[in-house]
C-alpha cells in the first residue's frame, strides 16, 4: 500500500471514527462539536486534499498518476450551510 494511499485512508478513518465511536455512558451531546471545531476540521480536509470540481478531468489525472479517485457527491456547501 502507497504512503500516499495509506494516509488518505488514515484521514477518512479519523473524520469518521468520532461519530462511530461512543465512550462507556457517553450521551449524544459530548459527540457535537462546536462550530469553531467543526469549522476547524472543514479547513484541515480542504487543505490537505486536492479537489476537483470535474470528475472526468479527475479521472484523466488519477489515470496518468496511476491513482485512485475518491468521489464525493454533496448537496450543499461543505462549510454545513446548505
């Protein structure tokens, strides 16, 4: 496995494990985050992924690189304000 594909890997797995994961007796509150964190983790994913905003020229890319390409359909703004 790639370094490069083994920390994309990484990232994925730590944004999703926190709403994955619940401590012993943990309620539903201490899983939100607030908006200046949540905020934070929005900025540190547009920063260390390159995006793009046409899947065929993503596709050629990944091709010539010879990596993959994780698609990601959303409807709304990925700041939360849909």
């Amino acid at each position: 496995m790639s370094k490069q594909l083994f920390a994309s890997l990484l990232l994925l797995v730590s944004l999703a494990a926190p709403g994955f994961c619940k401590s012993a007796g943990a309620g539903p509150r201490s899983m939100v985050l607030s908006g200046n964190e949540a905020g934070g983790n929005v900025q540190e994913v547009l920063r260390r992924v390159k995006w793009h905003t046409n899947l065929n020229s993503a596709l050629g890319e990944a091709h010539r690189k010879n990596k993959m390409v994780l698609w990601i359909h959303m409807i709304g703004k990925v700041d939360g304000a849909t």
